[in-house]
C-alpha cells in the first residue's frame, strides 16, 4: 500500500514539474521570445529536479540528436549527476554481501569519503592488499526498485507525448531503449565485460589506448574494481587551455602530451575500431577519455558501447568515402540501404532534401583544415538522418550512435588540433575501407558467395597463369 502511495505522489511530482516545462516551452517562453537556448536550459533543470532517472535519461537523449535538435542535446550533455553520497554503512554493507569479506579483509586501505557521486552509484579510491591503486564503483542501494518504479511512469509520459505531439521518431521507442541500457548499467559484470573486450581489441590496434584494467576477481552486478586512472581528462585539458592554466600545461608538456599525436590516434582507432571490430565506445565525451603519466588515453564509463553488424560497417564506409569524394549518387544509395525501405514511398522528396544538406556537407570538407570550416560536419550527418525519419526511415540504434560518436570526436578535433588536414581523414577512411575489404575476404571468397560471372573470371585467370 505504501509503495502505491508514493508511486501516486511520485507521479503527481513529475506531472507538475512537465506541466510547468510545457508552460514554459509553449506560452511563457513565446511571450517572451525567448530561443531554444533558454527552453533546452529550462529542460535540464526540471530533468535535474526530477532526480536520477530523469537525469540519465536526459543524459541518453543528450546522444539522441535524431529525437533532439543540437541545442537541446548539447545543453543536456551538461546534465549534473552530482547527488550526495550514501552512508558508510551501506557500502560496507552491499561490498561485503557481494564480495563475501568485509573492506578490511579485501583492502588494505579504503577511502570511505567516495572519490564521484552519481545517481546510480559512487566511485571509492582504495588499495588492494597486494598495493595496487583502484577504483571500487558501488551500485547504490536500492537503486533497482527506485529506477523500475520511475521508468514505468516514464513509460507512461511518453505514450501520452506520442499520442499529443505525433513525433516522427516516438518517445516511447527511445523510452524503451532507455530501459534496456538502464538494465544494462545497473549490471557492472556486463560493464566489465565491455571494458575487457574493448582493451582486448585495442591490443589488436596498437594506439596507445586502452579500457582500465578490470579486476573480476572483486566485482560482480552491484561491485566493480578496476585500476584508478590517473591523469587529466581531455576535458581539463581543453579547459586548461582556455583557462590558460600554466601548471596543468606544463605538466602535461613534460609528459609529452602531443595534439596531433592525440587527434591522429582518436581518429585511427575510432575508424578501426568501428569498421574492422564493429565495437565503439558510445561516448567518447573528453570527460571520459584519460591522458595518462605513461602517454596513453584510457577510456572509463562503458555504460554505452557501440555495435555494428558487417553490413552496416560497409555501408557507413562507403557513405562516408564518397561523400568525401563527390559521389553523391552512391553516398545517397548507401545510407537508404542502411535504412531499409522507407514507409511514406516519396524517395524523390527524400532525395531533393538529401541533396539541399548534403550540400552543406560537400562545403565543409572542401576546405584545407578543420580550422578554415564554417560548421561541422557531424552535426549536418545528424541532419541527414532527421531528413530519413521525417520521411519514414527507421535508422537503427546502432547507426545514430555511431554518428553521435563521429561527432563528438570531431568536436575534439576542433577543440585539440583544428590544424588537421582534411585529407588525413580521407586518407584514413581509405585506408579503414581496404583493410576492412581484406577482413570480409576469406568469407567473401567462399564459394557459395561468388556468383556464376565472378566464377567464371577466377577460372579464366587460373587458366590464364596454367598457361605461362
């Protein structure tokens, strides 16, 4: 009965916290002609009041610009996820029921003060009995129920907003998108995971990139430890720059921290990775991207990863390849193919507005370097894909995290080395292109896929070298 009462009052909280962002939105901000900078902040805020549900989601929809306008997404990547910290009780508590020994029999130090605080768990700086440095993430208590009672009046909302506003891409899909990645979060033996893979395939690689190392030995669904990294986020050290900050600059000028270095190994690594591995961190954020004392960038927070099938890495590429060379006919084809069909059947339309922004794309990479672009290119792809879900295309997932990814590391292109060469990106996406073709040969080769005319090539060819 109780859990009912407060799931009622719950409701009636969020209720009134939409009403007043609609008044907002809808009349207040009308009145007085205020922009989409002021509505985006007035989101943040009352997506902040609701707590920690609402803020994660916020946090997704901050990597949804096919649902969002760029404004809105970026004011919601400023999302603070800055709760206070639960009692030392409970962590000693939930490490102990998970890990079966108390703190002191697993560590030989423990800060109990946690280093982050955030609406799912919170982070402590510890020392393992054989001294190596960690960082022990603990699941708040609790958190299951709370996050499942508020996603199914989350679920509720969107079906009232999809019926009222008639969205092209439908709340309620996002919502139950949001559900599983939730799910997913809440299990740090799948986090784990992720890192492991992804640390695994960087070894492959070889940019001097990596996940931190995982101890599985002491983490399970509610526990994860893995190495502390230290070091400076590629968020402080923009910020440094603009800041002027001497000492952080300094210090990383002798760690030999180099911009192009940097920009060149982000770029390579995230194509290989994407394209050859079809496995990408979802958001390269420079808030989770570490500069390291040993030259290294270390990647943390793997709640959301990236995957693409066989199919979709092609199809990317060459959309992306002939974009960069002019081809517009086959840039077009590629990202329909990617799509599916679409339902409304209007292909010429799609095509008229596909050629009046992929124009503005065309423009962005006929300049030299990064520095003499007007705008960037990642948030016109994201254009492109609104274009296909006005008119009936359902992008996948996996498609919009993807370019929500090649966006953010152009952002960090601008933000570390605006003096890159447009033509090191096409020669990168060349290059990823002939090595992801060498990966798909052995398969290709078989001969259930060759066809009767490659057949027939291959043999004229063999007979050719019999006869020398």
């Amino acid at each position: 009965m109780r859990s009912k009462i407060n799931q009622f009052f719950r409701l009636c909280e969020i209720v009134l916290v939409s009403l007043s962002f609609l008044f907002y939105i809808f009349i207040w901000s009308k009145i007085k002609k205020e922009g989409q900078e002021r509505q985006a902040i007035f989101l943040r805020k009352s997506l902040e009041k609701l707590g920690s549900v609402f803020i994660k989601f916020g946090q997704m929809l901050a990597l949804r610009p096919d649902f969002l306008s760029d404004v809105y997404c970026n004011e919601l990547y400023k999302l603070l996820d800055n709760v206070p910290s639960f009692p030392k009780q409970y962590v000693e508590e939930i490490i102990n029921k998970e890990l079966d020994f108390p703190i002191s029999e697993l560590f030989s130090k423990f800060d109990i003060i946690p280093i982050a605080s955030a609406s799912f768990a919170q982070v402590h700086k510890a020392r393992l009995k054989d001294g190596n440095i960690v960082a022990v993430k603990v699941q708040r208590p609790n958190i299951k129920k709370n996050v499942d009672s508020d996603l199914s009046l989350l679920r509720k909302i969107a079906f009232i907003v999809d019926i009222i506003f008639k969205p092209a891409n439908k709340l309620i899909t996002i919502v139950e998108e949001f559900e599983i990645w939730t799910q997913d979060e809440l299990d740090y033996e799948l986090e784990a995971e992720n890192i492991e893979k992804f640390s695994e395939l960087q070894n492959v690689v070889k940019d001097d990139i990596r996940g931190p190392k995982v101890y599985l030995k002491y983490s399970t669904k509610k526990v994860l430890v893995m190495e502390f990294v230290d070091g400076f986020s590629l968020s402080q050290i923009i910020q440094a720059r603009r800041d002027k900050n001497i000492t952080i600059l300094n210090k990383l000028k002798s760690l030999g921290f180099d911009d192009k270095e940097v920009v060149n190994n982000l770029i390579r690594n995230t194509l290989e990775m994407s394209h050859i591995n079809g496995f990408f961190h979802a958001d390269p954020h420079p808030a989770n991207i570490i500069f390291n004392e040993k030259g290294e960038l270390v990647f943390i927070d793997f709640g959301i990863v990236g995957t693409l099938s066989k199919k979709e890495r092609v199809l990317i590429l060459r959309y992306l390849r002939s974009m960069l060379t002019g081809n517009s006919d086959d840039a077009f084809n590629s990202l329909v193919s990617l799509c599916g069909e679409n339902t409304q059947k209007n292909l010429e339309e799609v095509r008229k507005g596909y050629d009046l922004i992929s124009e503005k794309l065309v423009s962005t990479f006929d300049s030299k370097t990064y520095l003499e672009q007007q705008k960037q290119s990642g948030p016109i792809l994201v254009e492109v894909l609104n274009l296909l879900q006005r008119n009936g295309f359902k992008v996948p997932v996996s498609i919009v995290r993807y370019f929500k990814a090649f966006e953010t590391i152009e952002g960090l292109i601008f933000a570390l080395y605006p003096e890159l060469q447009i033509k090191n990106m096409v020669k990168e996406f060349r290059r990823v292109s002939i090595l992801n073709i060498i990966d798909s040969l052995p398969e290709a080769l078989e001969e259930k896929n060759l066809n009767d005319i490659m057949l027939k090539l291959i043999s004229s060819i063999e007979d050719g070298l019999l006869l020398r």
